[in-house]
C-alpha cells in the first residue's frame, strides 16, 4: 500500500479480553471502526494458548497532512504528534505515552498495564509518517517458517 510522505500511519491493537462472542467484539469495535474509517482492518479470536483472551482486532488509520500543513510550518515530528494525540484521546489513552523514535518520523504508545486500556481495549499505537509502521518499505511481509525462530 502506497502512502504520502506527509501521512501519518498508524497501526492500532485492540482486545476486547471480557467478551464471549466475535458479535458482541464487532458490536463493541462498530462505532470507534465507522468513526476512524481505517484503510484495512483484521479481526480474530485471540490464541487460547497466548497472552490475551478474548477477540483482537487491528486496525491501519490514515491521516493526511492537514490542508496547509508545510505553508504553515508545521515540522514532520509536529504532524505526527498532533494525530497520535488526538487518536490517544480518542482511544481512552495518555497521549504522553507515546514515545517517539530519534528521528521524530514514528513511534510507540505502549499500554503497560491492562486496567490503563481504553473501553476499547486499545492497547498498542505505532505510527510511522508516510509509511505503514509494520512495513516500512512498503514490501508485503510474507515468512514461511513457524515463527519459533521469532520468539
């Protein structure tokens, strides 16, 4: 997927850990996923064996520079901060979590603990400008193997 360089992307986890059903997650999810209208979306039950219960999803939210945003003199680090603050509040997240890189181009908010989540069950926010944060160089990432290696 091709991005503008003046786009913040942003990768959102979210875990719904106390719902039974895949319908009550995606009932609880509808209004936040109307809301941010994410260019691509994946959901799925979480691994009985994994470290979360429940129903996952992750989302990929676009935000385009604002109109007037290099006229204006709004640095690349400026435009990153002011989307993943208002995406933190909007969560139910601290925006002052958000950690980012020494370029000032990407990023982390990291939920540490459980009960800081949102009623979202947002509990993770990379972004990364111009590029998906979990494809940097914008190559579909494609592993055969079984991923213990990864561990």
């Amino acid at each position: 997927m091709r991005f503008s360089p003046d786009d913040v992307v942003c990768r959102v986890s979210l875990n719904l850990g106390r719902v039974r059903t895949a319908e009550e997650a995606l009932h609880a999810w509808l209004p936040l996923v109307s809301e941010l209208r994410p260019t691509s979306m994946a959901f799925e039950a979480a691994d009985p064996d994994g470290v979360r219960r429940g129903f996952l999803a992750d989302l990929l939210v676009v935000f385009p520079a604002p109109e007037g945003a290099a006229r204006e003199g709004g640095t690349v680090r400026d435009r990153l901060l002011a989307a993943v603050d208002g995406l933190a509040r909007r969560l139910g997240l601290d925006p002052a979590g958000f950690e980012t890189d020494e370029d000032g181009v990407g990023g982390t908010l990291n939920v540490k603990d459980e009960h800081d989540g949102s009623s979202y069950g947002a509990y993770l926010i990379l972004a990364l400008t111009g590029a998906d944060p979990l494809r940097p160089e914008g190559e579909e990432m494609d592993y055969d193997g079984t991923g213990d290696d990864l561990l």
